[in-house]
C-alpha cells in the first residue's frame, strides 16, 4: 500500500499512525523473531506475534494523539503491561536495562523499511517527516522500556532484599508453646520490623506463651534497634506472651546505659540457654545439668 496522494496534506504522524495499522501483520511478522519476543515466547511463535501486534496497536494510538515523545501518552499503557511482564522474565534470567533496550532498538529497522515502502518517492519531504516521526516514535518505545525494566529491576531487588532479610531472622519453635529468634549481623530499622512481624506471627501459629529474642550475634546495638526491640516485647506481650531478651554482651550494655535506655520491664537471661531453662520452669519442667565429676569417675 502507497500513500495516496490525496493524502499528501495528511500530517507525518497520521501517515504513521495508519501505516502501522495497515501493516500490523507484516510488522509482528518481522518482530516475533527478533531477540526481544524470540527469547521470551520460546514455545508457540503464534503468541509471540500476537504480543507484537500488541505493541504495534500501542504504538499506533501514540502516533495518531500526536504525543511522539511524551513517555506518559495513554497508548503507552498497553505497552507498559506487554512488555512489563516481558522485562521482568528478562531482568529475572539476568538481562540488564540496556540490554532491553538495544534489543528494542533493533526493533526499528524492519518497520523503517517497511514505511519506506510506502512512498514513490522516498526522499520526498513528507517520506522523510513520516520517517522521522516514526522513528522519535521507536525512540520514545526504547525510553519506556527502559523506565519499564529499570522498575521491574528495582521491584525484584526489594524482592530478594526481603526474602534475605525473612531468610536472616528464622523464628524457631524450641520447645511446646516457646519460640525464638536468634539474631546475627548487624540490626537495622527494616530488619527490626521484620524480627517483630516474624516473631508475632510465630507466637500466633504456634500459640507459644514465650518468646526468646537472642542477640548474642549482633555486634552493636544503637538507640533506635534499642527502641524496636523494647517495642516487640511490648507487641509480643499484647499477644500474650512473655518475650525474654537473651545474649546481651558486656559492650552492648554498656552501649545501652550511656544511651540511658531503661529496660528495667524487660526480662533479660545472660544467654538463650538460659532463657529457654527459664522458660521450661516456667511451664514445670525441671532441668538438671549433667553431674560431670561423676562422670569423671
């Protein structure tokens, strides 16, 4: 198909926006075996042409409004759900940002030659004004991508950077109603939330009446850490359990009387053995310690 010449007046970018309805099949045709769709729709080369014609309806809306460059053009929202879950299996199987882009960048040149096609006379003004409208249009596709995998990036770094903190703070059910979390590496504000939202959900699932927070691995422990840990004993208290903060180093004691932070409410035990002994006296078990000299003889 030509442009007519009736069309002539028509703008650069209605020419565009009709090309690339008219041409949608023949340009999904090109597309499904690019690397960007190639690589992701391994299975029926049918879905991955129909993905493409996806992005070419997207893409046609944006022409025909006129918005070439503008990012935030509604007809880009098609585009953002299309190749938005088409990025994060990318970025998940290692793929950077400008890895994706480049891939749609290459996605330019077979639409490129299909458009000039189109004109007799391909140096003709309004061939090179469609030419370039379509491609600040292609370009402003790779800038979306790029936006669209730098936030699929970003969302599956939160992911991991959760998981290992869910992964760092295990709760451990010790014995019949007592759990408790045994904390190493350095505590911060985000990982007291999680030792607190853990530890409650702990004492709920097992309807533990005690909790132990040992804090034998954590090297310092600031006002701040202070403070959420005296607020998950109050929290776990809520619950209706007792909380016993075991493992206090010598340093982190006295860390904690020049910070004045008062945890005279806090039930504290020198190590976590000796907060779970307290906890089975509590419920009536008795615990001996091994008679080593008799052992000796």
């Amino acid at each position: 198909m030509r442009v007519p010449k009736q069309d002539a007046a028509a703008s650069a970018p209605q020419v565009v926006s009709s090309f690339l309805e008219e041409r949608r099949e023949q340009i999904a045709q090109r597309w499904a075996d690019a690397p960007l769709f190639r690589s992701i729709f391994t299975v029926s080369r049918d879905e991955a042409v129909e993905a493409c014609k996806a992005v070419v309806d997207a893409l046609s809306e944006v022409a025909v409004s006129g918005r070439l460059e503008d990012i935030a053009a509604p007809g880009y929202a098609p585009v953002r759900d299309q190749l938005g879950r088409m990025t994060q299996t990318r970025a998940r199987s290692g793929s950077t940002a400008t890895q994706i882009a480049d891939e749609v960048a290459g996605l330019r040149a077979p639409v490129v030659d299909l458009l000039r096609e189109e004109f007799a006379d391909p140096g003709s003004p309004q061939a090179r004004e469609s030419l370039l409208a379509l491609t600040l249009l292609m370009g402003t596709l790779r800038l979306v991508v790029m936006e669209t995998a730098l936030d699929a990036n970003a969302e599956l770094i939160e992911r991991q950077r959760q998981q290992l903190l869910e992964v760092a703070t295990p709760v451990i059910k010790l014995w019949e109603g007592t759990v408790a979390v045994p904390l190493i590496g350095t505590l911060d504000s985000a990982r007291s939330q999680v030792v607190m939202e853990s530890l409650l959900e702990a004492i709920v699932d097992q309807r533990a009446r005690y909790a132990i927070l040992d804090i034998t691995g954590v090297p310092t422990v600031d006002s701040l850490v202070a403070q959420h840990l005296m607020k998950t004993v109050a929290a776990a208290r809520l619950m209706g359990a007792e909380c016993i903060v075991s493992g206090i180093r010598p340093a982190i004691a006295q860390t904690i009387v020049q910070l004045g932070i008062d945890l005279g409410s806090v039930l504290t035990r020198a190590s976590l053995a000796d907060a779970l002994a307290y906890t089975l006296s509590r419920q009536g078990i008795e615990v001996s310690r091994p008679d080593t000299g008799a052992s000796a003889r």
